[in-house]
C-alpha cells in the first residue's frame, strides 16, 4: 500500500500500475479495494433491496411522480464530487473508526424501526443513509470522511417526503403564492381578490376563479433548486459557511419564483386567453421560471465570492514555510568565527587581535628632560647587538 500511495500521480496518467506483488491498481486504488467496495455494495443492496426498488419506482424520471424527477440526477452530482476531489481522497490514510459501528448499528435500529412499529417509508430511508454513512465511516475513517461526507448526506436530498408532511409544507406555501398573485394582479389593474388558496378575478364574462392547487405550491421546484445550489456550493472552493448560506437561500429564491408564476398565469388567464393558461402555458410557463431561479442562485454564489474574500491556508504549506524559516534562523545565528574566510587577499590577522579591528597608531611623545619631578628618566631598555666577535655584555648593576 505504501507503494501504491507514492506512485498515486502516475497510477493517474495510465490508468493502472503495478503495485507490491504484482497487484494491479486502477484510478489510484489497488484491485483488492475495488473488490471490497463491490462485495460491500452488494451487501447493502440485498438488504435494502426493498427500499430501494420503492425509491425508484417514486423518483425514476420515467415513470415516477414528478415531484421527486430531480432524484435521479443526485448520485451522479455526489460522484462527481468524489471525482473532483480524488487528489486529496486519495491521499488521506484510510483507519478503522470503531464509531462509525455505533453509526451503523443506529441506522439498522432506525430503518427496522421504520418497518415496525413506525410504518413510515421515510423513516426507512433515513436509516438506510445513515447505516451508509456508518459504513463508510467504519471501513475508511473519519480523515476520509472528511471529503466523503458530502455525497452521503447529499441522498437527502432525493428521498421523497411523506405525504402528510409534503400537505403541511404545501398548504402555508400555497396561501402565499395566491395572495401574492393577487398583489400583482391588482397593481397591472385587474380586479383581483383571494379566498383561501383560490383567486377571483372580475373578467369580460363575470367572475373567473383560479385554484391554487398543492401542485402549485412550489415544493417541487424547492426540492429542486436546493439540489442545484448546494451542487453549486460543493462543487467550487468556497468556505462552508458560505456553503451553506448558498443552500438556505435556494429556498426564498424558489419560493419567489413561484409566486411569480402564479401570477404570471392569472395576468395569461386574464389578458390573454383561460384555455391557453390552463394547457400547455401552464406547464411551458412553470419551466421558463426555472432559468432565472439558476441564474439568482448563480448571482448569489457570485456576491459571496466578490462581497466576502478570504485566504484559504494551507497547512502543509504553512508547516513548510516554518521548518525553513527555523533552518535559516538558525544558519544566520551561528557565529562569524565558524565561517571560512574566502576573500582573495585578505591581510592576515594577528593572533590576539579582533577579527576586523584595525591596528593603534603609534603615539610620538617628546623626550622628557632629565631630573624633571614628573619621574624617573625613560630607559632605552633595547640593547643594541654585540659586535661580531666581542664577548657578550655584562650587564650593568645599576642599583
């Protein structure tokens, strides 16, 4: 495994490698790890074999229920994800978490609960995410959750709601949507009132009244357009708070958007024609409201990048650069005696002496006359050499 780690960047290029015995390794893991994720997988399939058949009869795009259409396209955008950040999954040391049992075992309690006694779908599929993110967590380790993590709790995401829930969401929601209708009805001069999630609008032929349906309400388009940001918000480098304040606002910003087609199909009932905003209009006008929630959900990522900017430190990096500033630190204290002197030249430098320090002059000081009071006489204790030949000197007692 160690082999396989250093060589990852070329297991990249080609595809496969060979690792420590021989063992073939495909996009940065060996053959062994592809195996254990296959029969891993296969494992959690048998046993939510039945969830997950009821999950795609629901979501499928085929022939499931419209409002979870966006379902099918969340596995893709979580393995994506993984895609992206493959450099730094792959480098992070892959340890047995003994929590991420006590996660799984609580997702098993949880989805068994949901079958008896709770009797709820949506229970289930909560135990089965959770049971997912546990295993992951047992088998890799938390450094690997780190970047795993965001895949997992995205399946969130494509579970579809309960229908009691989905009718107490719904109903607050339409109620907004027709009296907001009937604001803009009002100002663009229609006579224009609500009763509870109906609009009455005073026509050429007496009254027209348009229901507010729990199709109307918005919910489909704010599952969806939560999906779309927080795909935006996780698949670009940005901090997590700003994450998340990118996914909080897909809800005010699809909520607004249906509110406006809401009344833009009374302004198409009422100045145009009743039978083309109840055909194909209605839908047509419900798809066109999608391009500019993706572009508010994109103008919103883009103040948050130019409004808040912040430096993203990397700490390996930043070790780096303190290992070298403590090695020069120290090469810079050493003292100047240690270093060789290399300058062409130089004068040598007497024993004794300071390194650089220059030589005292010599001071002239005029002869002192003899039998002065500030002291005996100065001596010329230097005795000149004997003559070649001469014995040498005795010398003189002068005491």
């Amino acid at each position: 495994m160690t082999s396989v780690s250093t060589r990852l960047d070329a297991g990249s290029r080609t595809g496969a490698l060979e690792a420590d015995g021989d063992e073939p390794v495909y996009f940065g893991l060996p053959l062994t790890a592809w195996l254990k994720a296959a029969v891993i997988s296969l494992l959690m399939g048998m046993v939510f074999w039945p969830n997950l058949q009821r999950l795609w009869n629901k979501t499928n795009p085929f022939y499931g229920e419209p409002n979870w259409g966006h379902a099918i396209v969340i596995p893709f955008v979580g393995l994506y994800y993984l895609y992206i950040n493959r450099e730094t999954l792959l480098a992070a040391p892959v340890r047995t978490a003994w929590a991420g049992l006590a996660i799984l075992l609580a997702g098993i309690l949880i989805f068994v609960y949901g079958i008896w006694p709770g009797q709820n779908d949506y229970i289930k599929d909560i135990g089965m995410v959770t049971a997912l993110f546990g295993t992951v967590t047992l088998l890799c380790g938390w450094r690997v959750m780190r970047i795993a993590w965001f895949p997992i709790v995205f399946l969130l995401c494509a579970l579809p709601w309960p229908g009691l829930v989905y009718s107490k969401i719904a109903q607050p929601l339409q109620h907004l949507a027709a009296q907001v209708a009937v604001r803009v009805l009002t100002l663009t001069g229609v006579d224009a009132a609500v009763s509870g999630t109906k609009i009455l609008m005073e026509g050429t032929n007496g009254v027209r009244t348009l229901n507010v349906a729990e199709a109307c309400a918005g919910l489909r388009s704010l599952m969806t357009f939560i999906s779309v940001a927080a795909a935006v918000a996780f698949l670009t480098a940005r901090p997590l708070w700003q994450r998340l304040f990118l996914v909080a606002s897909a809800v005010p910003i699809a909520i607004f958007c249906n509110v406006m087609r809401v009344a833009g199909q009374g302004l198409l009932d009422h100045y145009v024609s009743p039978s083309l905003s109840e055909g194909f209009a209605h839908q047509f006008v419900g798809l066109i409201m999608l391009i500019p929630a993706f572009f508010l959900i994109l103008l919103t990522a883009w103040m948050l990048d130019h409004l808040f900017v912040e430096d993203v430190i990397d700490k390996s990096k930043l070790k780096a650069r303190a290992a070298t500033a403590t090695i020069a630190g120290t090469t810079a204290a050493r003292p100047a005696a240690t270093e060789p002197r290399s300058a062409v030249g130089a004068a040598p430098v007497a024993t004794g002496t300071r390194t650089g320090a220059a030589a005292p002059r010599a001071q002239s000081l005029p002869p002192r006359p003899a039998g002065s009071t500030g002291g005996a006489p100065r001596r010329n204790t230097t005795t000149p050499p004997p003559p070649s030949g001469a014995a040498p000197r005795k010398p003189e007692d002068r005491s």
